[in-house]
C-alpha cells in the first residue's frame, strides 16, 4: 500500500514511540496508530518480529489487535507460541478477532492446544480459553470438559 509522505512519516514516529519507556507514550501511540489502520500494519508487523523490548512488541500486537487486518495474522499468530508470556498473551489477544474467519480453524486450533497445555502459563491459557468463547459455548464444551 502506498503511504503519503506525511502519514508515513507521522506513522514512523508513532512506531517509535512504542518502544518508549513511558507507558502513557506509548498508550497513545497506540490509539493513534489505530486511527491509521492498514496503513501502519507493516510497520507494526516489522517492530512485533524485531528484537525490540517486549513493551515494545507487545504493544505493536495490541494496536494490530485494534486495526484487526488480516494481513496481520499470520505474524500475531507465531506470538501464540512466544516463550514470553507477555508476548504470547498480545498474540492470543490479536488473533481472538479472527477465529470466526475463514482461517478460524487454524486459530481455534492453536488456541485449543495452549488452553490444554498444562506446562503454560495459566492466565495465557485462560485467555485462549476466553478468545475461544466467541464460538459459543456449545462450540467449546468439549474443551471445558478436557480441562476438568
């Protein structure tokens, strides 16, 4: 997607500032990027998958998580997986949107084995277990049962 020159730069230094280390900077940064929309999901995409700070990369997945492009799935998805809670919370938290699309079987998928993965961190299996209630509750069922 071709970006003006004053977006671009404008959505630059909101990138930026998510890996600052006020947290209000980068909270704002946030909101303004969602206004953006697709036009800033490379860039968000670009700051989850570098090595920046873990503030920083969660805080990209949480305004991938608002503007909700499908562009951005794949990328929120691997975080899933992510050894670091945080990381792996911000990624159940982005793909939640999807799970009624039309790869919704790849992210119930996913979400199912971390809610059934006693090893992991009990609030990121809370959390797919909550992404996954947007199916319904006759949908996940059978999980809740598995877990008792």
């Amino acid at each position: 997607m071709v970006i003006k020159a004053s977006s671009a730069g404008q959505i630059d230094a909101l990138v930026a500032d998510l890996a600052s280390s006020s947290a209000i900077k980068r909270e704002a940064a946030v909101a303004r990027l969602t206004v953006f929309g697709r036009r800033a999901v490379d860039r968000l995409i670009a700051l989850a998958t570098s090595d920046a700070s873990s503030a920083a990369r969660a805080a990209a997945l949480r305004t991938l998580e608002a503007i909700g492009d499908p562009h951005s799935l794949d990328a929120a998805l691997a975080f899933v997986n992510d050894p670091d809670p945080g990381l792996a919370l911000a990624g159940v938290s982005a793909v939640r949107g999807f799970v009624r699309s039309r790869r919704g079987a790849q992210i119930v998928d996913r979400l199912t084995a971390v809610a059934l993965d006693r090893d992991r961190d009990e609030a990121l299996r809370l959390a797919a277990l909550r992404a996954l209630e947007d199916l319904g509750r006759s949908a996940i069922a059978p999980l809740l049962r598995a877990l008792v």
